[in-house]
C-alpha cells in the first residue's frame, strides 16, 4: 500500500483527525441551515444556496468541498415586517431591520428542505444527502422556537485510480469496505427573535463504525463515526440608521477531538452589503463580503489565512457562495430570521 492510500485510511479511522469531520464552513453564519435542521423553513420564502470551499489552496490532495440547501416555510403566516418595511418610502441605502410596531396573532408553521454535499480529499470522498423537517412555534409576539430534524445517506468512497499500490489485490482496496454507505441522522433546536438566536444541533447521531482491514483480519482495526455537536449564537445591534453589526459565535464538540470555536463580527448597510472578520480558535482568521444584490440574488465570498502549523504549506481557503430567495412575494432583501 503505498503512502497517500496509507495516509488516508490513517485519516478517516483515526477518531481524532481532521478528516472524520464533517465540512465545516467559514460563512455557516449565512447558513446555519448547515449546522442545525431547526432552521428549515424560517423565512418568507423559498431559500437556496450553492457553495463551494477550496481549503488549504497550493496543498497537493488539500480538501474541495460543494454543496447545494434548499428549504421553504409550509403554512406560514407571512410577516407583516416585511410589508411595512416596504411602504415606508426610504432610500435603500438608509434602510435597515426594524421591529414590527402592529402585532398580529402568530401561527406555527412548519418547513421542510433539503441537502447535498461533497468533499474530495485527495483519493477519498465523502457525499451526503438529507431531507429536513422543521416545527416553529410562537412564543411570544416576538419570539419563537423551531425544532429540526434530517435524515439522510452518508457515502465514503475511495477512487482507485488516483491511488498506486505494490500489490493490486490489496484487501484495503478490493475489500468493498472503503466504498460504503451510512444512515445519517441530524437533528437540532433553535430559539429566535427579531434581534438574537440561539441553536444546538447535533450530527452523525445514529451510530456507526467503519471497518478497515490493514492484516487481512475483520476485526483488527475499527473506526466510529464521531457525532458532532453545535452550539451557536448570535445578537443584532442596530448602532445607527442603516448599520447593524451582529457579533456571534459557533462552539463545536466532536470527541475525542478538541472543540472547535469560532467567533465572528459582521457589519450590515443598508440591508444590502455587508463584511465581517472571524477567528476560529488555533486554526485561522478569515475575512469575508457579500451583497444583497436583489430580492432574488445574493453573492459572497471569504478568505481564509491559516494560523495552524499547516499554514506555511498553503495559501489559505477560498469559499463562494451563490444564493437565491425563490417565491420572495415579500420582496425581503435582507434575511429577516437568519442573517
């Protein structure tokens, strides 16, 4: 078995590497879809976004990842926020979220959706599609709750031909266990209001094991998927008219690995762009910008320079995402729910 095959069994058994991971984004404050399927359906309209990350660019084998969400509310009440935003006759440019000053009675409603992902790490690749399901429930006037779940299908597959090996029947390729398929099983909550949130989730909760033969014996080597844990937050200050800035942060448990935080500021004008910076804890800082280019269209894009070890070996992370608001009849700009 030669070095790379070597290095990638290695990396997906080992239970403390990167690789048993799941792909995890700089802009999953954009889509916290990504992390918690509490989050289907909160908006007035039909939400999708396709994102590509190119981690550790320069880095032979370093991993690509793509994806594409789509989730829509079912049964909603539109809100009336949205409306009223419209009739007031500002610029665009002064506009900014404001709290509803008419309430009207709040109903649940529910949301459904669905996810695809892709990440190729060198020869391995890991695909995943799920379904979601949300519940929200009013609270209060200004508050709500929404309950998620998505199941879905986890495939690891190995691609031969990028792989070189002395003998070409070698049980870690020929054995059918590299190339597989797993249930997955995410579910998560999430507590929101016009001005703050906050989410748990968790993920790979159906447990699993992945056999590996390196002796030719089944049982000589065995590796559990991790379950991943989410905690994320977020609070919306409105410090002049037509500037919000919203600092947030996202806490990431996968044991035995160490957890993972992440801490952003990101500065909103006019409903329409935005920039934000973020620190994930010993591992990068990242830079990023969007723009709300219509009520159908918005476009993003981040930078990420390692602070790791690795980083003398790369050039640093790109990520692109593309999103569009389908059956947006509120003509929202900005995210009312999930910004």
């Amino acid at each position: 078995m030669n070095k790379l095959l070597a290095l990638g069994l290695v990396l997906l058994v080992a239970s403390q590497t990167v690789a048993q991971q799941k792909p995890q984004y700089t802009q999953y404050t954009l889509n916290n879809y990504l992390l918690n399927p509490a989050i289907t359906g909160i908006e007035d309209y039909a939400d999708v976004k396709l994102g590509t990350r190119h981690q550790w660019s320069g880095l032979e084998g370093a991993p690509v990842s793509y994806y594409a969400t789509f989730h829509m509310p079912i049964m909603k009440d539109m809100n009336p926020a949205a409306k009223a935003q419209r009739s007031r006759v500002l610029p665009k440019e002064a506009t900014t979220k404001k709290k509803p000053t008419t309430y009207r009675r709040i109903r649940p409603h529910h949301g459904l959706g669905a996810m695809a992902m892709s990440t190729a790490t060198g020869p391995l690749k890991r695909s995943s599609l799920n379904l979601s399901y949300a519940y929200h429930q009013p609270l209060s006037r200004t508050l709500r709750v929404a309950a998620g779940v998505a199941p879905g299908v986890t495939q690891y597959s190995l691609d031969p031909n990028q792989v070189r090996v002395i003998n070409p029947n070698d049980p870690a390729i020929m054995d059918g266990r590299v190339n597989e398929a797993k249930f997955d099983l995410n579910m998560g909550l999430w507590l929101y209001s016009y001005n703050y949130y906050l989410g748990v989730a968790g993920t790979q909760l159906v447990p699993s094991k992945r056999e590996f033969l390196s002796s030719g014996q089944a049982d000589d080597s065995s590796g559990k998927l991790q379950q991943h844990y989410f905690v994320t937050g977020g609070y919306r200050l409105d410090v002049a008219p037509g500037l919000a800035l919203i600092p947030s942060v996202m806490v990431k448990v996968a044991q035995p690995s160490p957890v993972s935080v992440d801490a952003t500021l990101k500065a909103i004008y006019g409903d329409r762009i935005w920039a934000a910076a973020s620190y994930r804890h010993n591992e990068s800082v990242a830079a990023m910008a969007g723009i709300n280019i219509s009520y159908l269209l918005d476009l993003s894009y981040s930078y990420d320079a390692s602070t790791s070890p690795l980083g003398s070996s790369n050039t640093g992370s790109h990520e692109v995402v593309l999103g569009f608001k389908l059956r947006n009849t509120s003509r929202v700009l900005c995210p009312q729910w999930a910004w």
